[in-house]
C-alpha cells in the first residue's frame, strides 16, 4: 500500500509542474514554449493586421459607415473606433475577420480621422477577458463635403418706379470642398432703391441707381434760325433718382415756332425704363431784321503819328431801322500819309462801315499850315 501511494503522489506533483509551466507560456507570448500547440492562441501576439475601406462620405450625410478587414489569430475578437457605435464583427474564415461601425458626422466640415483598433481575447472561462492577439492600430481619414461658399451670379436687374423697389434675380450657387457647384437658378429678392448695397448669401451687391421722376424749368433759353424760321429752346430739367438724390441736366429742343405756344415733350431714359413728360412753353415773337439805315454827325480827327503818317479817328452814330441809335468812336484801320511828305501811306483812301464807304483823305492849308479831313460817300455811286 505505501508503494502505490508513492506513485499517486508523485503523478499529481508532475501534473502540478506541467500546468504552471503551460500557463507561464502563455504569458510570456515570444518564450520557447509559447510554440507548443495548446488550445488557446498565444497571448499578447502583435502579427495581426487592419485593413479599411475607402469610404466616399456623400454631401449632407448625418452618417457614414466603417467597414474594413481584420486578419488576427484568436478566438474572439474585438474591434474599437472611438465614437462610433453599433461595431458588428463578422468572422470570415480561419484568421479573417471584417468589420462594420457607424460615426456621426453630422457636425463635422472637412477631413477628420478614426484611431481603429483591434485585438482577440480567449472564450476560456479561466482567462476570459484577456488579451491575446493584437494588431496595429491604423488611422483612417475621410473627408465629409461642407459648402465653402454660397454666391449670387448671373444678377439681374427690374426696377418699379411707384415702390422704388428693385427686384434682384439671380443664381444661387453653393461652391462645396469637393466636387461640382450646386446651381440653384432663378431665386428672386426686392431690395429698396435708397439702399446702396445688399448682401445676398456670401456676396455684396452694389444696388443700382434708377430714375423716379422730372420736372421741367418754368423757363427756357431761345436761340432763333434765321434760315429755318425756328426756334430752339433749352430748358432745364430736375430729376429725382431712387437714391433721392436730385441732379440737373440741360435740355435743348429745336424747329419750335415763333410767337407760339409749343408742346415740350422728352422722354428719360436709363437701363430701366423710359419717363416721358411733357411741357408748354411761348416761343418769342420772330426778330424783325434790324439794319443800319444811315450815320449821322460824322467827324474825323486827326493824330500825327510821325513827321510822315497820322492816324485818324472816326466818331459817328449809327441809326438802325428799329430807331435805335448807336454811337461809335475809334481808328480807321492803317496809317494816313503826310501828304506834304514822300511817305509811302496814301494820303486818300476809302473806308466801309455799316455798308457805307467813304473816300476819306488827309488834306494841307499850305497857307494856315493846318492839316485836316475831308471824307466823300462813295457808296451809292
């Protein structure tokens, strides 16, 4: 009896030794015996791997899906990505796993990353929980489309003058991180004519000037045409823009008849529109043709500009057809010569005013040693 005794004892001291040298394999996962086949993976391995999926986040999405492969040696595994949620695992084939998770992107604009990892850990009741295989972790980028820019283009234009409004039409276009513009046509806006910019999404426009309204001058300038018969006039005109700013333009309107009330129609035109007024305004009575029908108290004075030539003065008086008169005094054009020297100045010649000519001529007294003028009309002979 105490032979077989023995034996037992030693059995169960021998089966002690090789349990806690198996566990003690585990642990220590690059030792020598960690390559002896047991039935867990060998603990703490980092030879697993982590591949992800490309992924194209569509524009306005609230979601995006992770998906990727996970080749691993282990029992179970479990894959981690910060901020996601609903992580499914799915096991392939032998080593082979993939993986599925969903992240919120609603807040985010633009690129942002995922830290993924991932690692086994061993279904035995005893070591539950624990780490075996392990793989690096990766980082997965992915861009989530935002609207960089929202402008107005193809800008148009209307404007009513009775609620000094513009109405602005124009491409709404929604410029995006990547991928084509989102073009939305033919948005209108009523923007009022005082304001002199608007701010429609991301651009300023600057607000158009229109004219409201005119008024004409109560009075005109004349200008007659002998030739025509006709009158121009030039009034003056105030206009009154959508700013209410007020500016004044000259106006010039011809072939209006003489001694006559005429109609004064002009219309204002801008990019906008066209304003037409009219406006009644007496034309003067034609001019009578006034001419000069004689001089009178004509008198001539001489002035000794040198020993051989003097000038000589007229003072006359013009007599117009109308009655009126008009007084004239200044130098016949030239020099008169001495007649009494060798100077090369006649001494005579005729002179035109007024469509009269006179022969006028410097005369000598050789007796009173006295110079003056005498003067013939000529012109009706």
């Amino acid at each position: 009896m105490g032979k077989v005794f023995s034996r037992k004892l030693v059995s169960i001291v021998v089966a002690g030794l090789l349990l806690f040298s198996a566990s003690g394999a585990v642990v220590n996962a690059k030792s020598k015996e960690g390559k002896k086949q047991t039935f867990r993976t060998e603990q703490n391995d980092r030879k697993g791997g982590i591949t992800y999926n490309e992924v194209i986040v569509p524009r306005y999405a609230k979601e995006v899906r992770l998906t990727g492969t996970v080749v691993i040696d282990g029992p179970e595994l479990v894959v981690s990505i910060p901020g996601s949620k609903n992580i499914t695992v799915t096991k392939v084939r032998e080593k082979v796993w993939t993986y599925e998770a969903v992240v919120d992107v609603s807040s985010v604009r633009g690129d942002v990353e995922y830290e993924i990892s991932a690692y086994t850990i061993d279904d035995n009741r005893k070591h539950t929980g624990k780490v075996h295989s392990s793989a690096r972790t990766v980082s997965q980028k992915i861009h989530v489309p935002f609207i960089t820019s929202t402008v107005a283009e193809n800008t148009k234009w209307v404007y009513n003058p009775s609620s000094n409004q513009f109405i602005l039409t124009y491409d709404k276009v929604e410029n995006w991180s990547v991928g084509k513009p989102v073009v939305t046509a033919a948005q209108s806006l009523a923007v009022s004519g005082l304001n002199y910019n608007v701010k429609v999404h991301d651009t300023t426009l600057v607000i158009p000037i229109a004219n409201v309204d005119f008024t004409f001058s109560p009075d005109a300038t004349w200008k007659y045409d002998a030739t025509t018969k006709r009158y121009s006039a030039t009034v003056n005109i105030l206009i009154t823009d959508s700013k209410g700013n007020v500016r004044k333009e000259a106006v010039t309107i011809n072939g209006l008849l003489p001694g006559q009330v005429n109609e004064l129609s002009y219309p204002l035109t801008d990019r906008y529109g066209t304003i037409t007024k009219k406006a009644y305004y007496t034309a003067p009575a034609a001019p009578v043709n006034v001419v000069v029908d004689r001089l009178q108290n004509l008198s001539f004075t001489l002035v000794q500009q040198n020993k051989n030539q003097f000038k000589v003065a007229a003072s006359y008086q013009l007599v117009h057809s109308n009655g009126t008169i008009e007084a004239k005094v200044h130098y016949i054009d030239g020099n008169f010569g001495n007649p009494t020297s060798k100077s090369k100045n006649p001494s005579s010649r005729n002179w035109e005013v007024a469509g009269f000519v006179y022969k006028i001529t410097v005369n000598y007294d050789a007796k009173n040693k006295i110079y003056y003028v005498t003067y013939e009309d000529v012109s009706k002979k």
